[in-house]
C-alpha cells in the first residue's frame, strides 16, 4: 500500500538536515544518495535543487514521501555542521573481526564465478565467519583503501542486504577499483564500468575497470572519469539497462565515447570469454 504523501511532513529537525546534505547542489542538480527520513532505506530519497528550495520525494513506490523545503530564511547555514553531517552520513567503517577465507568458500568462488585462487588473493578478500560473508576492500584510483563491501553467502545468517558498502575513509568519488593484473593491455584512457567488486575483479582482467558500488553514477564520479579517461563502456546488470541509457544521454558528450554493454547476464556471472569477446567488439 502506498503511504499518502499528504501525511508525510519533514519535521524542522529533518528539514535542516536536508539543507546540509543540499547545501552543495547547484540549482538543477540533484542527489539521489539520502537515506529516506521517512522509510529509512538508504540511497532511496531524491533531492532536487531548485531557485526556492529543495523538492524531494522518495523513490520506492511503498512509501510515497514526497515534499518541498524552502531555502529562503529560517535556515542558518554552518560549514563545520555541514561537514560533521556529511562525515556521519558517509563514514561506517566495517569493525567485525576477518579471517583468511576458508577453502570452501575459495571454492565456492572459483565454481560460480570462475576466479582463480591468485585472482582471490589479489583482491584481499577476507572472511566473516560470524555472518558467513566475504569482506572485499574498496580501493581508490590512487591505490588507497577506504572502506569494505560485505557480501553475504548462501546460507548466511545475516539479517540484513546482500552487499553492504562499509566506509572507513572520506571518499568523495567513490568508485571502486580491482586489484587484478591485466591479461590484456590496451585502451589505457578507457574505463569500464560496473555495479560490484566481483564484476570488478572479472572485468579488470581485461580493461581498467571501476565498481559504482550501485547503479548510480553522481556528477563528482563523472567529473572525475573525464580528467583521467576519454572513453566509458557501462556494462551494468541486465536490470539496470534504463539507467544505462540515462547516463549515456546525460553523460555521453562529455566523452569521445560512451557506450553501453547489454549483456544477458551480470558481468560476474558471465564467463571469461564472453566478456572479452563483448568488450573487443565495444
């Protein structure tokens, strides 16, 4: 049941605290990155910057928040409570206790996704026996380690999602990079694009190779491919191929070429050979 968006009002606290996550959007930007303060899931709350205000509505159907915040007086903006906000929201880092990963789920990897051992140890893989996850770290473009993505197992306990994104580290870009050596060389100003580590992992085999971590793609992320790349090949899940599109028209002329990978299965789940096939006809 959908939730009338007439009994849904931000609170003056909440208005406040979504002036600060707005504060930095220009007017026409928006910001798809806010937990909804309504129904509490992450990443599901759009916030547009318009000349009076914020209006803001929360994208999953069974809630139905929606609303607008002026930006016009009663709102006394601080840099320091801005940034307070902004670290809070951001920093999570993973404090569980890791162990190596047992060779059954070494195992377990290799038979679904094809990943060798070398491949496993390359990434830094480590295990949450507690929760039977795969902790993955999250490494930067400059090499740097700045949070972890926890990945549940068949048959883990773990109440919550199936891939949670930790982060230890102010990190205003946010993508993620592989650790895997390249079996094949080319194309150094082109970057692939995709939704998880391990499609990550798979993909930088061939072609450097970034994890959006998601499926959104921010303006800071696109400001900072066309500084280092000339060419994005978006190869996202099946399901997300409507946002793939978006982007190639929001993002595309920026580049000297975007193009979009459909493939009939995720890229983690897609064997060696056809990824490489897909990305040499791209």
């Amino acid at each position: 049941m959908v939730i009338s968006a007439q009994k849904l009002r931000l609170t003056k606290e909440q208005a406040d605290a979504l002036k600060l996550d707005c504060v930095g959007l220009d007017i026409g930007d928006k910001c798809n990155d806010i937990p909804c303060p309504f129904c509490g899931v992450d990443k599901s709350f759009g916030a547009f910057r318009v000349n009076e205000g914020i209006t803001y509505n929360c994208l999953r159907a069974k809630c139905g928040a929606k609303g607008f915040v002026p930006m016009i007086g009663g709102f006394q903006y601080s840099a320091e409570a801005a940034i307070k906000r902004k670290q809070k929201a951001v920093l999570n880092p993973y404090l569980g206790a890791t162990e190596p990963l047992p060779k059954s789920v070494v195992t377990w990897l290799s038979s679904k996704y094809q990943l060798t051992a070398e491949d496993i140890r390359l990434q830094g893989w480590v295990y949450d026996a507690k929760n039977h996850r795969i902790i993955m770290p999250i490494n930067s473009y400059f090499g740097y380690e700045y949070g972890h993505v926890a990945k549940k197992l068949p048959k883990s306990p773990y109440k919550g999602g199936k891939a949670i994104n930790y982060f230890s580290k102010a990190e205003p870009v946010k993508l993620g990079y592989s650790s895997t050596v390249k079996q094949w060389v080319g194309r150094i100003k082109t970057i692939v694009l995709v939704e998880d580590m391990i499609s990550a992992a798979k993909v930088g085999r061939f072609m450097n190779c970034a994890a959006l971590l998601g499926t959104n793609l921010t303006h800071k992320q696109v400001a900072f491919l066309t500084a280092h790349y000339n060419e994005v090949i978006m190869m996202l899940d099946p399901d997300a191929i409507g946002k793939s599109l978006l982007f190639s028209k929001q993002y595309g002329s920026l580049f000297d070429s975007f193009k979009i990978v459909s493939l009939p299965a995720d890229p983690k789940d897609t064997s060696y050979h056809d990824l490489c096939s897909h990305l040499l006809s791209a």
